[in-house]
C-alpha cells in the first residue's frame, strides 16, 4: 500500500501531507489560507491545488471543524453551515481525488487519535479560530459532543469565548485566563485523567497546570489520519 492523503481542514488554514501508517510524514506538510467564503466547490478547488504535486496516496483522512456523519457534514461553524450541511464531502473528494477511499471525522477528535495515551478518560481541547473538543476513553473515541457551542459564560460559547477572534480582543493574558477558566470547568464536568491542548493557538497557552493538563504537537492534527485508517 502506498500512502495516507492527511488533511487537517481549519477556519484559517489548510494543511495536508501524505503519511504511512504510522503517521510519519512522507512529504513536507503543505498549508494554503482557508477561503473566505469558502462553500463545498471552492473547498475542494482548493484542496486539489494544494496536493497537485504530492507523493502517490491511496486513501485519505479528513478532520473536519464541525459535526460529520457517514461522510457528509452536518455542521461547518467557521465554513459557513449553510453551504456545507448536508454535503457528502467524503463522496466528492473522492470524486475529485481519483476516486481514493475517503474516511472523515471532526477535526479535534482526528488530532486526539495522534495523541492520547489509551489510558483512562482522556480530553483533547484544540484553540484555533474557534474550540474544538475530543473524548477518548481507554484509547477508544467516545460520541461527538459539540461542547464548542455550548454556553460556558452568559451566552458565550466555548468558540465564542475561546476562540482566535476573542483572543486577539482579549490580549493574551486575559485569553490565557479564559482557559485556565475553561479547563476547570471542563474537569468538573467529566473529572478526566488528562486533558490536551492542541490547536494552532496552544503556542499561547501560559498557564501553571496540573500535571494532567499538557501542551500537545499541532502536528497531530495530520498525524492522526494514520489512526483514523485503523479503525473500523
């Protein structure tokens, strides 16, 4: 078998690369600006332009910032849902990637595949342009939870709150107390054994945590395609 075709889809960049099934990159990590707006066709243009040149992949994996089910998306809130709901992006990447086998899953849960430890309750919380969130219990993903779009202050979401938008209003240390504000609330809620933060905003993450609380690679968001191919 050849390669995996990783892609690590977020509201503000696109990142791909070929792995083996390990998750070891084969190619250097590309990434393009996420356009804005950016509906199914103009997505997928955009991802095709990006792995033109790429090493031979017969598969590919997917981590989608919304709510995914059986290959087609349900939600995109930094998308735009009303373009994107109800789409079987699974069907038309493959449709536009010579007809490879496509596997996807919410982008938070596809990086925690890359790096939990398979011991006890763990929570991967991913900060990019909004809040991502993955619950892994003994190595195994347990049910999507949009805790992203749940209320966490007045009527603020976790995205809202948390987010790239809030953190360049807030300034960073009141955005980094925002998360220490986050994290105890999210242990209250399911007493976890280890909670990651991931994202491309984990880079501004300063905060004295517990020993169960770490700073995780944001390269696992591409990473974690290899994982996403050993299930099922």
């Amino acid at each position: 078998m050849t390669g995996i075709l990783a892609i690590d889809v977020g509201g503000t960049g696109l990142k791909a690369a070929v792995i083996d099934d390990k998750g070891a990159l084969i190619n250097e990590r590309a990434r393009v600006e996420t356009p804005h707006p950016c509906p199914p066709k103009v997505f997928l243009d955009a991802i095709a332009g990006l792995v033109v040149d790429f090493p031979p992949y017969d598969r590919i994996a997917v981590g989608f910032p919304g709510v995914v089910r059986n290959g087609c998306i349900l939600t995109a809130p930094n998308l735009g849902t009303e373009d994107w709901a109800g789409f079987n992006l699974a069907d038309g990447l493959s449709k536009r990637l010579g007809g490879h086998p496509v596997r996807i899953i919410n982008d938070a849960e596809m990086q925690g595949m890359a790096i939990v430890s398979g011991q006890g309750l763990e929570f991967v919380l991913t900060l990019g342009t909004g809040a991502g969130t993955a619950l892994f219990r003994d190595g195994e993903l347990m049910p999507h939870m949009e805790l992203a779009h749940h209320p966490i202050h007045g009527d603020k979401t976790y995205d809202e709150y948390l987010g790239n938008a809030a953190f360049e209003d807030k300034g960073k240390k009141h955005w980094n107390k925002r998360v220490e504000k986050a994290i105890g609330l999210i242990y209250t809620l399911l007493h976890y054994d280890r909670l990651y933060i991931g994202g491309g905003n984990a880079k501004h993450v300063e905060l004295d945590v517990t020993k169960n609380v770490s700073l995780a690679d944001n390269e696992a968001g591409i990473e974690g395609g290899a994982f996403l191919w050993k299930k099922r």
